[in-house]
C-alpha cells in the first residue's frame, strides 16, 4: 500500500517503514505525525481527495541539515565580491502506518 501525502507545503510518495527527508517540521524526536493524505493505492484501487480516508501515522526520527548551498556574487574588475551560504534545515521521519 502506498500513500501520496502532503508535508510542509510539498508532496512525497511514502510507504510503510519508510524513513525520508522533509523540510523542517516543528518537534522533537519521538514526536508523531498525522500527515495530510492526497491519494492511496491499495492493492490497485485507487482513492483520491476527500475519498480517500486513510490515516498516514509517522514519527520524527531527528532534525537535520542539509549541504552547505554557497551564493557568490561578484563585478568583474570593480574588486567587488561577496560569498554566503546556508544549509536548508529538514526534518526525518519514519512512517509507522497507513491504515
């Protein structure tokens, strides 16, 4: 059985026992999660927007942070350049159930 679901503004296709990388949720380890069902397949029928009444459980495994992303600006021959980076903050969950 898979399930489409909805975290944090984007969509992942997940499964049971699956461990995936979202972008940052508020909590702490152990936490659990009701995620926001879009589509389930079981077993080849399909069940889409509000038919679709199964029940995503997941827990938060850790908080993450992603590669360093470097922004570089630079003019040529003015002597000018700037270097900034930042590292994207995620979230990983595991998926305990879809019922």
């Amino acid at each position: 059985m898979i399930a489409i679901v909805k975290v944090a503004g984007q969509q992942f296709k997940v499964e049971k026992d699956q461990t995936l990388y979202v972008p940052h949720v508020e909590g702490v380890a152990g936490d659990k999660l009701d995620l926001d069902v879009l589509l389930v397949d079981a077993d080849g029928k399909l069940s889409v927007g509000s038919a679709a009444t199964a029940k995503v459980k997941a827990e938060i495994v850790g908080q993450v942070k992603g590669d360093t992303v470097i922004a570089y600006k630079q003019k040529r021959r003015k002597g000018f350049h700037k270097k900034k980076g930042h590292r994207t903050a995620y979230t990983k969950i595991k998926v305990l159930s879809i019922a």
